[in-house]
C-alpha cells in the first residue's frame, strides 16, 4: 500500500516535532528580578520607622541661663532648623550663640548639644537619631565662629520623650542648647 505524500509530509513533520532536539531559545529576555538587589536602599541604612521624622529638621530649645546670658528674646530661643538650609533669622541666633560662648559672657564654658527623638521607632535607632541632630547643629554653629572643641554632643534617643500625638512628638525631636562648665 502506498502513503499519500500528504499524510507522508504530516506524518514526518509530526514525527520531527517530537524529537530530541532542544527548542529554539527564546528571544533574551530580562533577567529575574528576584536575583537582582533592590536599589530604592542601601543594605546598610535601616528603613526610617518614622517617615515623617527628618533627621535634619528638629527644633533648639535654648536654656534660660543661656537665653539670659546671650540676650536672646524667647521668640528666638525655640525655631526650625533645617542643617541643610538654615533660615536667615536663624543664623542670627546661631551667631548669638557662637559669639556668647567666644567672647560673651559665656566665654570659657562648654556649650552641650543634647539631641532627642520621639518614642516611635527602635530605641537604637532613636539614639543615633538624637546623635546626628546635636552632631548638625554643632557643625551650622562652628560654621558661625564656635571653635568646635568648645561644644560637646550627646543623645538622650527617646529617654526623655513624653509626646503621645504628632504634636507632643514633634516636642520630643529636639535638640537642648546648655552651657557646661
């Protein structure tokens, strides 16, 4: 009996179809996204708890003694501050300060730089928070003629934190001016 050569050609393209031969590659296609690192952030930076917490922004609370000493008016004593962008009438207090504390009547004491955070967040990461906020402060008032050796800094972290609301917690992120010895 003889094969039509249609079926023929149907019978041996079938048979080619399952054979060994591994199929065409397909067409390059991305690799997964799974291998590849997120780049939104860095390994090292822990993700911010408190979005609305920018470590640059906080608030100065100036002492009495110091507000006293530095005639400094109470409507100057508590203000925004912005390390990246420090306001034109806030570099007149910062000037205030520096000059006090260089050859005022605060000249020969120590200026101390307490940072503190809110209580939201890791108590680790609120305390290096504290840190870097008295650490931006001291840098805007060297640059304003405080020799840097006459400041110290420290962080309270949320130890003295007593904020239960956005209010009462942007209270908390501060940083406290004080004179030491």
């Amino acid at each position: 009996m003889r094969i039509p050569a249609i079926i023929w050609f149907a019978a041996s393209a079938a048979l080619a179809a399952c054979g060994s031969d591994p199929p065409p590659p397909a067409k390059s296609a991305p690799p997964p996204v799974a291998s590849q690192p997120p780049p939104a952030a860095p390994v090292a930076q822990p993700a911010n708890p408190k979005p609305d917490d920018n470590p640059t922004q906080s608030n100065l609370n100036i002492s009495d003694e110091i507000r006293k000493a530095c005639g400094i008016t109470d409507t100057e004593a508590f203000f925004a501050f912005d390390s990246a962008n420090v306001r034109p009438q806030d570099k007149v207090v910062l000037k205030k300060l520096a000059d006090c504390f260089s050859t005022g009547p605060m000249k020969g004491r120590h200026m101390r730089l307490v940072g503190h955070a809110d209580p939201r967040g890791d108590e680790e990461y609120n305390r290096v928070l504290g840190q870097r906020r008295a650490d931006n402060v001291k840098g805007a008032i060297a640059s304003v003629g405080l020799d840097s050796a006459k400041m110290d800094t420290t962080s309270r972290g949320e130890d003295d934190a007593t904020g239960t609301d956005d209010a009462g917690w942007a209270k908390d992120r501060r940083v406290d001016i004080l004179a030491g010895s």
